[in-house]
C-alpha cells in the first residue's frame, strides 16, 4: 500500500476489495487473459503433444500419474513440483521428474493431458503397441525375415487370430507392386482368415475410400491419429472438391483417348501443372486431366439445362427453384471454404446480347453473380407489367415517373456521432468544477501529479458510506455533494491519463456518457451507480 507521502510500503500487502467487470469498464482490460481462456477452452477434449510409449514399471506409471493430477491442481504447479523433486531426490521410482530420467516424456504428457481433461494412459498405451510392431517390421526387414510359411502347410487360421482390430488406423508398408500404397494411412475393414489376408480402406490422399487386401507383413500400427486423418481429407485443393464424382471426356491425343468415357474420382488439384490428379474406375490407376476434360455429375435434387442463347448449361434446384450457372458441386465447395473467387467465363466476351428483350429490375448484384431465387425473379416480373399495364391505361409514358409509379422516397440522412476525444471530456469536467466549487475553492484537490488508483483512493470512504445505506434513496444530500465532486474531479484525471493510452476509445465513450447524464441525474441510485464505475476504473489506470 501507500504511505502518506506517496512512496508504497512493500511490507503491507495490497488490498484489492472492490469488485468490477471487464464488460463493465468496457476497455481493453483482460481481453488477452479472456481470449487465453477460450483459446483453451476449445482445446479441450484434445491433445497437441506427440504420446510416448508407456513405461513397463506399473507402479511407477501410477505415481507418475498421480502426481501429474496433485501438480495441475494445486495453486502454484511450478512451485509444488519444484518442492515434490526436492522431497524424492534420489528415491526409487520418482526418476520421472528428473529431465532425461524414465519416464520423465510419460509425466510431461501427463501434465499435458491434465489440462486438457484427457486421460493419458489409452494414448500411450497405443504409442507402445505402434512402437512394438515398427520394431518388429524393420528387425524382420534387416534379416530379410518374412511370416509366411515356406515349405510347410500353413494352418487354418480364424477371426479370432487377426492381431489387427476392425476400424483401427494402420500404415501400408513394403508393397512392391503398388509402391504408392507405401506410406498411405488405412483403416481396417475386416479379416479374411481363408486368404490370411486384411480388407483395408484408404483414408484420404489420393486413394481415398478405395479398398484393397493387403497382408499382415504390409501394415503397421500408425501413428496419427483421428483428428488428424480428418483434418487431411477435409483439406480443401481445386474447385472440385476431392472425392467428387467425374467422367473423362474431349482428349485428343492417340495416347489418351482410350479415357474418353470411363469413370474416375478427383483426387486432388496440381498447382504446378493445373491439372486435376484423378483415380479412373479401371484398375485405380491416377491421372492427370485438365477441368476442361472433366464432366460432373449432378447431384441429387438438382437439373441441368441448356441455355441456347448464352449456349451454355445452367442449374436448377428441383427443392427451392434456385438458378446458378456455376455447377453446384463447385458452388457447394467456394461457399465451404470461401476461398476460390468468382471467374468470368472467357467464352462469353464476345457473345452478342439481345437488347431489345425487356429490361426488368433484377438485383444487379444477384444478376452479375448468376444466382438468384426463380420464384422471387417471376413476382417482380409480374409486378412490373402491372406497372406498365396501368401506366398505359392512364395515358402515360411507361419508361417515365410522370404518374409517380416507380418513385422511390429518398434515404433520411444519419445525424453525424459526435467525436469523443479526452480534450473534450477534460472541458465539460472544467465547467462543471469551477460551477461547483465556486465557493469552496480551498477544498480543491490537485491530482495532476498523482496515479488513476492513488486518486481513487479519496472515493473509498464514500463507497463505503453508500454501501451502508439499506437503500440508496435515503442518501443525504451531503454525501451526494461531495460524491459528486470528487467524482467529476477523478473524470478529469481520468481523461488526461487516458491520453497517453493508443487504445482508448472505449474508455473515453464510457467517460462521455457519465459527463452527458450527470447534469440531469434524477435518483440517488444512478449517482452511486455512475461512481462506482469512475471508482472502479481509476484504479486501473
């Protein structure tokens, strides 16, 4: 706290007995600490952290674990683990806290998981299984050592003998027929004991969704997990988007015409040759197509048409009559990710437009973009000709205003906001001082040298005084006064301090609406309230 000559007395601690708001000071106060709070909120139920195998010694997986909870939950966690390493300094089991002991990776995932609200032990459980099998794979690869049976009769074999389970993520290793299998994240389908052989399906990548049989020798344990295998396939390439369903059509060339027709999937966009990578139905075999070259399929609920004016295709939805001209595949795909931006076809600049045709107003920017509601299009359409038709009847141009049938009432013009600036809340705080204090100018206080919260100080015993009250009506009119006078003198040193703040904007909005209203406070209670605040934000300052 502060002595009286204004030095701080380190041996008394501070005293912080007011409560406030960070939306009611409607400033920058506590932002990064409220944003760090959501940051962490959406994380949790996940971990960024790599999961190491699980340490053998059981006993030591449980201390570790424990500890790892008592060190999250205590006030200081640095402190009380700096405490606990001292304590068991040299004991068996407790090496995990040391850096470079055993176990000291498992903790550091374990306080990690504590955070999170993830429980630990699954995860490293299954990096022990990945790391097992990887040794396995690469100690049988150096000796050149297969599991097949060579020379002997193999035995049956059941479901009940699979070392995979169904729907485990695995990773397609040493195929060499297919060596761009090699590397590919799997999942599994099913066992097939009479061929010995696994069903496996494609996770993402080119060879998303195909299935294939590969041999208990050709996977191994992978290590990504779920939400990373997601986040790979819903990353966004072309146009197209990956996946979607394409037919090959308009080669010319000798060597690629044997493609006209068959039926392929898009695997992903090539930036470098602008082409699509695409996997045809024959044999799963990739190629590279230009968009010209690819025909989509149309997806349910809508219909394709031709417009022999523009002599091209437009799209209609069966469900809510809309029109587009782009294909809704590709429209579907901007509107996700927002991130392809609108082309004009070049085939179309020197099309010649049919002027005569009837002008009707139609949205501009709906018309430009070729996607508009065909139901709201046909009532304006109707509602124009009626205009028309009675203009006619009356005598009167069509085209004209003369009738007054199109005018539109002109837009009232916004009453301009006045800026608030510190300058101009220091000059109302001065007006209404000098009025105020106009006799009794001894009593004035000069804050000019002095903190927002060591001027905040001349505010407490009037808080308390009206924290006292059971109800704010019953002030007297002495403590309103002087409530009154101290609070106007700590807006102005509030206005000139934040003067020297870049972010401000907020805070002086706040301060002018207090100076607004303070000349026509009606109840007792609105003082206290608007007091309060002033108290509660100089001591910010």
């Amino acid at each position: 706290m502060y002595r009286w000559d204004g030095s701080y007395d380190f041996k008394r601690r501070e005293d912080w007995n007011y409560k406030h708001s960070y939306n009611l000071m409607a400033g920058m106060l506590g932002q990064e600490e409220a944003r760090e709070a959501q940051r962490r909120k959406k994380k949790i139920g996940s971990v960024d952290e790599q999961a190491p195998p699980l340490p053998k010694d059981g006993a030591m997986v449980e201390t570790t674990e424990k500890t790892a909870k008592h060190v999250h939950r205590s006030n200081d966690p640095a402190v009380f683990e700096h405490l606990i390493q001292e304590k068991n300094k040299g004991k068996p089991g407790w090496s995990f806290l040391q850096e470079g002991g055993e176990g000291y990776e498992y903790y550091k995932f374990c306080r990690h998981c504590c955070e999170r609200e993830v429980d630990p032990r699954p995860l490293a459980l299954h990096a022990l299984k990945v790391k097992e099998d990887r040794e396995i794979k690469q100690a049988n690869a150096k000796a050149n050592v297969f599991t097949g049976y060579q020379g002997t009769d193999i035995p049956k074999r059941t479901e009940r003998d699979a070392k995979f389970k169904i729907g485990e993520l695995m990773e397609v290793v040493g195929v060499k027929s297919k060596t761009d299998y090699n590397g590919k994240i799997v999942r599994v389908l099913q066992y097939h004991p009479e061929a010995d052989r696994y069903e496996v399906k494609f996770e993402g990548g080119r060879y998303d969704s195909v299935v294939v049989k590969l041999k208990e020798e050709n996977l191994m344990y992978s290590a990504m997990q779920e939400k990373e295998v997601q986040e790979t396939k819903d990353m966004p390439e072309g146009e197209i988007p990956n996946g979607t369903k394409v037919e090959v059509r308009g080669l010319q060339s000798e060597t690629a015409k044997w493609m006209n027709g068959l039926k392929a999937i898009v695997v992903c966009w090539d930036k470098d040759t602008e082409r699509y990578e695409v996997r045809l139905s024959l044999n799963n075999d990739i190629k590279k197509v230009k968009p010209p070259n690819l025909r989509l399929e149309v997806p349910e609920g809508w219909q394709e048409h031709w417009d022999d004016h523009l002599g091209r295709h437009y799209y209609v939805n069966q469900t809510t009559q809309k029109v587009t001209w782009k294909h809704p595949t590709v429209t579907n795909q901007r509107a996700k990710f927002g991130q392809v931006k609108e082309k004009l076809d070049p085939d179309l600049d020197d099309v010649e437009i049919d002027h005569e045709r009837k002008h009707y107003e139609v949205d501009e920017q709906e018309e430009m973009e070729g996607q508009f509601d065909l139901q709201a299009l046909v009532k304006k359409v109707e509602e124009q000709e009626e205009r028309r038709e009675k203009a006619e009847e009356a005598g009167q141009d069509v085209d004209s205003d003369d009738g007054l049938h199109d005018m539109k009432k002109p837009k009232k013009k916004k009453a301009k906001k006045e800026k608030v600036t510190p300058e101009g809340i220091i000059e109302k705080a001065l007006l209404l001082i000098e009025h105020t204090f106009v006799a009794r100018e001894s009593i004035k206080k000069d804050y000019s040298r002095l903190d927002g919260n060591f001027c905040a100080r001349d505010m407490d015993p009037l808080i308390k005084q009206w924290e006292a009250l059971e109800h704010f009506s019953e002030a007297p009119d002495s403590l309103c006064k002087e409530t009154f006078e101290v609070m106007l003198a700590l807006i102005q040193r509030g206005a000139e301090l934040l003067k020297e703040l870049s972010q401000n904007r907020l805070q002086l909005t706040e301060l002018n609406k207090i100076m607004t209203r303070v000349t026509t406070i009606e109840k007792r209670e609105d003082l206290c309230e608007d007091a309060k605040w002033v108290h509660s934000f100089m001591k910010t300052l």
